[in-house]
C-alpha cells in the first residue's frame, strides 16, 4: 500500500495557516500542523481529521524544524511545506524595543530559512513544493510597519534566489512566495487600534483566509515564483517603484485615511 502524500505547515493553529492545512487535508495529503501552541494546534489537526496532526514547534529553533521534517518523513514522502508562521509589531521602527526586533527576525526571516533548509533536506531528489507566506509589504514601503515589511521583503528575495539554487543543483523542488495585502486573522485584529497600523486599515476590506489560502495552492501549481492578492494590487504597488518619492506621499496620505478609519473602530 502506497504511503500517503505529507504536508507540513507552520504556525498553523489559526488564520491563514489552518486554513491552508484544511485545504491541503482536501488535496488528499496527511497533514502536520505545527504551532508554538502546541494545545492549538491540537485542536485544529482534530478538527481537520482525514490524517492530520500536530506538533508544536518553535521557528526560531533550527533543530526543531529537522525533528518536524523527521516527523512528516516518518508518516509518508513529504510533498508540501509551508512557511506561514510569523508575527507584526507596529510602531515607529526607531522605538521597538530591542526584543520585538529580534523576535520579528528570528519568526518571520530565520524561520522561513529553517523551515526551507528542512523541507529541501528532507524532499532532496524525490521533489516537493515550498511555500513561504510573505506580504504585499515586500513590494512598497509601509511606514509603521517597516521591520514587518523588511522581514517580508527578506522572505521573497530568499524565495526567488533559492528556487535559482534548486534549479543550479537540479533538484525538483518548486518553492513559491505568497505576497497577500491585508488578510482578516487575529493577527490584524490584535494591531487594530495600534496608531503604527493605520496602513492597514486604509484600503478595502480585509481579505478572507480561506481564499488567501487557496491562491497560495493555486500558486505552487503555476510557474509564478510569487503571486500578490490580489493581483490588481499588485500592478498599483509596482507603479510606486517607478517614482519612489511620489509613492511615499500616496503612502503618507493612506496613513491618513488608516487614522481615520481605526479612529471610527
């Protein structure tokens, strides 16, 4: 009897990342949550069912990455890893304090870095596809938000150079970075009165993480190294690269606009 296909996603006790191990639960693959909730992400692999179950797991630690591949391996050939875990600090990015600038890092940058060394080790000449969750922040700035936005940028750069690396060393392995705008998880919601957030709150609604999590699968069946969500926002960042300076200024005025809509919250 032929073992079944195994995902691993991180951080995947709530938001986009369960919403992605549900998904993936649909595509027929067994799938390990990890979460540095342990408890959490209990509760969401026996929600999930058909398979799936949970570790919990710290990103920041190198080893612990390994021992989850280890895990996945053990259940069946791994497939699918995404990197979702991460965290958002807002502010003046003078005024973190030193431990939230380490602590975004170590999460969003060092993570996707262990999670990705992991998944290669473990895919190697069998293939697999690798999605990192990184954010429209990676294309524009994003004053209030500007180490969320460096961590992010760092993750789609990694992304486009280590598929470079597979390709050079011949390895079947698809990695692709999801770059979403605002998605409505507790995250967002936990920053929702945070003056250093009010870019967040400028624009449209916030999307749903059921339909970021299907564009990030969508996405690792294409040949797109990164996708933005949704797409037309995509075109209006880009547009910003051609005239920075102007670019800040559409960004200082959307800052207004998140003053105001977060003063009516």
């Amino acid at each position: 009897m032929t073992a079944p296909a195994v995902a691993v996603v991180t951080g995947a006790a709530r938001g986009i990342g369960r919403a992605l191990a549900e998904q993936l639960a649909d595509r027929g693959h067994e799938v390990l949550l990890t979460d540095i909730d342990g408890a959490a992400a209990q509760a969401a692999a026996d929600a999930i069912g058909r398979g799936a179950w949970a570790m919990a797991h710290d990103v920041r630690d190198a080893a612990g990455h390994r021992a989850v591949a280890e895990a996945a391996t053990a259940r069946g050939p791994l497939r699918v890893w995404v990197n979702n875990a991460g965290v958002l600090f807002a502010g003046e990015a003078w005024e973190h304090p030193d431990e939230q600038v380490d602590a975004i890092v170590d999460i969003n940058v060092k993570g996707v870095l262990g999670g990705c060394r992991a998944a290669v080790g473990a895919m190697g000449e069998s293939g697999g596809r690798i999605l990192n969750v990184a954010s429209i922040s990676a294309l524009t700035p994003v004053p209030g938000l500007a180490l969320y936005a460096a961590t992010k940028a760092a993750v789609l750069s990694f992304t486009t150079s280590l598929q470079g690396d597979l390709d050079h060393a011949g390895l079947p392995i698809r990695v692709r970075a999801l770059c979403p705008d605002v998605v409505a998880t507790a995250m967002v919601h936990d920053v929702e009165k945070d003056p250093g957030a009010a870019l967040l709150f400028a624009g449209p609604k916030p999307l749903d993480e059921r339909d970021v999590a299907a564009a990030g699968l969508a996405l690792l069946d294409s040949r797109q190294l990164f996708r933005v969500v949704p797409r037309w926002r995509g075109a209006m960042v880009r547009a910003g690269d051609v005239l920075p300076a102007v670019g800040l200024k559409a960004v200082a005025a959307m800052r207004g606009m998140g003053d105001r809509a977060q003063a009516k919250r």
